[in-house]
C-alpha cells in the first residue's frame, strides 16, 4: 500500500487500502483520507491505476470532501458505505444503500452533500484491537445442533448474515433458541442481511420477531463490512452487552441511515 500526502488531504492506493476503506469507522481527521487502488496494474495498457489515482487526488484537493472515502472507477464513496461488489469490472465499487458521493466528469457532479455522512462521533477513541467476533451465514438447512457447535466456546460478539430483512429458517426447531442462549450469556449478536441492499427490520417477520424479543440486534442499513468494523470498534472501547444494541443502532459516523437507527 503507497500513500501520496498533500495539504489538503491524504491518497492511499493499493489492493489492501480498499478493503481498510470498506471497513473504515469515518473518523473526521480533520482532512480528506481517500482510499483508491485499480483492478490492472499500472503497468498494463489497460490499466485503471491512473484514473483512479487522479480521482483521488482531484477528490481529495477539491474542497467539497471530508472524512474519510474510496475513490473507484469514475465514483468517489463514503469509506463506510462502500462494499466490493466485482472482480474484474472496473466499477468494482458500489454504495448499495446510499450511492456514490460524486461522479467524475466535466466537472464533476456531486449527488449529495460535500462529504461522506456525519455521527455523534467518540470522544478519545481508543485504537482497534483484536477481538473473536464469529460472523456466520445462515443457510437452508442449517440445524440447531450445527450453529450451537459453531459457537462453542463463546465469541466476544456475533454476527450472523441472515435472510431479507433479518429473518432466520423458520422450519429448523431449536434454531432461534440457540441465539437466545447466546444472548443470555452476555453476547451481542448482531444481525445483518445477506442481501447487498437491504435494511434490517427485525420485527417484520415472525423468525425475525422472535430473536428480537430475545435481544438481537438489526444492523439497519449498513454494509456487512461496516457493521462488522462498529463491532470490532465497539469492542475496543469496552461497550458490555446490555449498552451494545444502543449504540450499534446509534450513527456515530454517517455508517447508518437515520430511518434505520
């Protein structure tokens, strides 16, 4: 990973910048921070590396932006709303839930606002740190027994992909009484969507329902990438159980909608 640093901001680019950027909790340095990289070296003929890198740079010098975002083929993200979604298309970025900030172009066009979303903050954050959060997809089929394993010893937190709007199988016996369990014994267990635009609703269905009234926790609108950062973030700065569903649903940093808080 290279960084360029400028008066007005700083440029990271590189493979491992992008996923930093997916994943990042939209601290306000006081100066733009943007996250670029390209799908072809720079070497190749057909290479993005320039364009993007430009992006950035212009993104970064241009006033309009602050906090912390991804510049990638021709759009200019909130670092917190952005997950990968191809391999190979130089578009290899998207905001399901929000959009892009801006659109390269003469000039450029800028959909909304002059910088990525805006929270509450934290005040002296303390730096991430490793914690064991076990993140889990829900399939067809999956039994009681079988996630009940999973989660034997006990993470620190969970995050468990579900179905649509939050909701897990419903013809599994057992399956939600796994998670209450987990609840009980003092871990967060968040819920998020496996769908890539989606808003957590956890009430809406009666699977959903049920791991609500236990103390499940909706992940609202944010991207699987972000909510899994809050949870490290949240972890770092000592947040127990009983103050974790308040503040997963709180936006500290523009990383949720306020419809979904």
């Amino acid at each position: 990973m290279r960084s360029a640093k400028l008066m007005n901001g700083r440029v990271f680019a590189g493979a491992r910048a992008l996923y930093r950027a997916a994943g990042v909790d939209g601290k306000d340095f006081g100066k733009p921070i943007i996250f670029t990289g390209s799908q072809h070296p720079l070497g190749k003929i057909e290479s993005d590396a320039t364009a993007n890198v430009t992006g950035a740079l212009n993104a970064a010098m241009s006033g309009r932006f602050h906090g912390v975002g991804l510049f990638f083929g021709h759009h200019l993200f909130a670092g917190n709303r952005v997950s990968k979604s191809s391999s190979w298309a130089f578009e290899g970025f998207s905001a399901p839930s929000t959009g892009p900030l801006a659109r390269t172009g003469t000039p450029w066009h800028w959909y909304a606002g002059d910088s990525a979303g805006s929270g509450c903050g934290w005040t002296s954050p303390l730096p991430y740190s490793r914690h064991d959060v076990a993140v889990i997809d829900m399939a067809p089929g999956i039994s009681a027994a079988r996630l009940a394993a999973m989660l034997d010893p006990r993470p620190e937190a969970v995050l468990l992909r579900a179905y649509g709007v939050g909701n897990v199988p419903s013809d599994e016996p057992g399956l939600t009484d796994v998670i209450a369990d987990v609840l009980h014994d003092g871990v967060p267990v968040v819920i998020a969507s496996q769908c890539q635009q989606a808003e957590v609703l956890l009430g809406h269905y009666e699977t959903g329902d049920a791991i609500a009234r236990a103390g499940a926790i909706g992940s609202g609108d944010m991207t699987l990438e972000a909510a899994y950062a809050k949870i490290m973030f949240l972890l770092s700065q000592g947040v127990d159980a009983a103050d974790f569903g308040t503040w997963m649903r709180r936006n500290i940093a523009g990383e949720i909608s306020p419809s979904s808080m």
